[in-house]
C-alpha cells in the first residue's frame, strides 16, 4: 500500500512540477530556437463562427487591421448555421472578407475544411470569432516560417477577467503555466498543446479532419508526426476575455477534455516510443498524464487513508490533503468565489473533476462536434 502511494504521489508531482522543470532543463541543454526572418507571404485568416453577432465585426476588423499588407491578407468567415444576423454583419465588412455559410449546423473543424478549401494564402490563420490579435500578431506569427523546418506556429494567448473571480484568475494562471511550458517544448523540439484562437499553418500542410475532431490538436500532432516543428511565439499576442461563472467554465473544460481525449486515442500512433522518442515523451508527459491525473489523486488518497490508520506520518499526509481538497471543494461550492489562497486547489478540482467527467464520456462512446459559444 505505501508502494502504491508514493508512486501515485511521485507521478501526480511529476505531470504538474516535473515534466515542466525536466521540459525547462533540457530546452537549455539541447534546444534550437527557430531561425526567424522577416518575411510577408499571403496570408488567410479564418474565422468558424456561429450566431457571433456581438463579436463577428470587432474581430474581422481587428484582423483586416493588422500591421501586414493590405494585399497580402484576406479573412474568410463561415457562418456555422447562424440564425442572429452574423453573415450580414460579416458581409458589410468590404470585399477582403468573404463569407461563407455552413447549413446545418456542423461545428468549428469542418467549418475549417470548407474555409480552406476557398482559401488563397499561403499560410492559413485560425481565429475564434471573439479573438483579438495585438496589431502585430499576425506578423509575428509568420516570420517563424521563414524556418522550412516549422509546419505550425500558435501564439500567445491571454485570458483577462473583469470580476476577479477565482474563475477567471484560475483561467488566466492556468494559461500562463501553459505558455510556460509551450515556451519550453517549443525549443525543445514540438509543442503537443495550442489555442485554437492564434494558430498558423502551411497551406500545404493542412488536412481535412472529421467534424468531430479537435482541429487545435490534431492537426498540429499531425504537422509533429510528419517531422516538421510546431512552435510558439510568445510576441504574437492574443486577449479573450475568461469565462466568469463556474458552470460555463466546467462544461468548457469538460469539452475541450473529451475532444483531447478522442484526439490523443485518433494520432495514437504518436504515443509509440519507438517511433518518436522525444514526441512521444512530450504527449505523454503533457496529455495523457495530465488528463488522468485525477486516476493517481483518487488511488493516492484511498491508499493514504488506509495507511493512516497505523501510521503517524500518513494520519498527517491525509489531514494535509484533505484540507487542501477541503478548500477546493469549499470554493467550490461558493460558486468559484472565495481567497485567491485558494486559487490552486480550487482550479485543481475544477480540472481534475471535468477530465473525469470527460473520461467517462469517452467510456461511453460520446463525441461532439458542436456547441454553444462561450457556454461550453
């Protein structure tokens, strides 16, 4: 039982605090940074949008915008089955945004197959319909291709929060960890996890995925799996405002786990050690491990349970975590409001509670390809 314990402690630590320092250690070792130069090639940028009203025109206009050649970028919006006036909206943008539509309604990936295939850039930009691009984002996005050895690039996103939530602060510390460790992969070799809101790609690169499938992670895992870099460039800055209740925040994470969840099981083949070491390290360490973390959490505190009945140090390691699941479960309950003490375990469960949830949705055979934007 105390073998079972500590390698349950030993890999929670190690998918939170391990993998990351280990990820940091040896960009410094052994990295590359990617060799950058300026340069304008046409550009794409696409927008799947679905009853987008309130935001379609502040996030088109931010794109057309950008600090990039009139002549060289154009957008392209698919309305996924909007029914609030976003296709007119789009439409009254001028000639360098076209618009198309979707009937019925089939969701952000295979709004993406139809864009490209309309597409004229070289290289293709994927923007969420309420993503706002600092003026040089797509710029910075870009010249990473100046590198033949980069198939994908994702930018730096920012998540801000008006109320001060625990929500919304766990959303934006949790990205920030997340950047952390992109940053680190980056130079390493290939980042395994981007943001759909500030992604690029080779034209050439691109291929049509089923509607159910998470385009933010199985097409860079594909772009890796060919042998090309994904990389993150942290000056290609991107702002989205946190969702602020708890419910919202669930559901999302609890989507955005399953969708993962059916990504990881589709590129399986990269999972094999044998084939690509390093790629096949970074996924496991950053995804699978991290999506099952609640699994060694669940099997650590049983263990911890039963070991305290005989033992001291284990009594003390049980009130311990016990009083930090307390806490999170606490926040919890207030609906996410409460001391930003508690932002570590409360975001923690939140995590760890939608992958399992989101688990037993994949046991279940269950796949999405639509939803409702910004609710999950």
């Amino acid at each position: 039982m105390e073998l079972i314990f500590w390698l349950c402690f030993g890999l929670v630590a190690y998918v939170y605090i391990g993998y990351p320092l280990l990820a940091w250690v040896l960009a410094r070792l052994v990295g590359r940074d990617v060799l950058r130069t300026p340069i304008e090639p046409s550009v794409t940028v696409i927008i799947a949008a679905h009853n987008e009203i309130g935001h379609i025109a502040a996030t088109v206009t931010n794109k057309l915008e950008q600090d990039y050649p009139r002549d060289k970028l154009d957008v392209i919006v698919v309305s996924d089955a909007s029914t609030d006036g976003t296709d007119e909206a789009a439409v009254a943008l001028g000639p360098r945004v076209r618009v198309l539509r979707q009937e019925p309604q089939a969701g952000k990936t295979a709004a993406l197959n139809m864009a490209v295939r309309h597409a004229d850039g070289e290289i293709l930009v994927f923007s969420d319909a309420n993503s706002l691009y600092a003026r040089d984002a797509v710029h910075q996005l870009v010249q990473n291709f100046s590198d033949e050895s980069v198939g994908y690039v994702t930018g730096h996103m920012v998540y801000t929060s008006s109320d001060g939530s625990l929500i919304g602060d766990g959303c934006s510390t949790y990205m920030r960890y997340e950047n952390f460790i992109r940053e680190q992969e980056s130079r390493l070799a290939s980042v395994v996890g981007v943001d759909g809101g500030i992604d690029a790609i080779r034209r050439e690169h691109f291929r049509p995925l089923s509607p159910d499938q998470q385009s933010d992670f199985v097409l860079p895992m594909m772009v890796a799996g060919d042998g090309l870099r994904v990389v993150y460039e942290r000056y290609a800055l991107l702002k989205e405002a946190a969702l602020e209740d708890q419910e919202s925040e669930y559901h999302m994470r609890v989507r955005v786990a399953l969708r993962a969840m059916w990504a990881l099981w589709d590129q399986r083949r990269l999972l094999n050690p044998l084939s690509r070491p390093l790629l096949a390290w970074q996924i496991w360490s950053h995804k699978v491990l991290r999506y099952a973390a609640f699994i060694p959490i669940l099997l650590g505190f049983g263990a911890c349970a039963v070991l305290a009945t005989a033992s001291d140090l284990y009594a003390l390691l049980l009130i311990a975590g016990l009083i930090f699941a307390g806490s999170g479960i606490w926040v919890w309950r207030r609906g996410g409001n409460g001391n930003r003490l508690l932002l570590v375990p409360y975001y923690l469960l939140l995590l760890n509670l939608s992958a399992g949830h989101a688990f037993c949705k994949l046991l279940a055979g269950e796949r999405r390809a639509v939803w409702v934007p910004r609710a999950g």
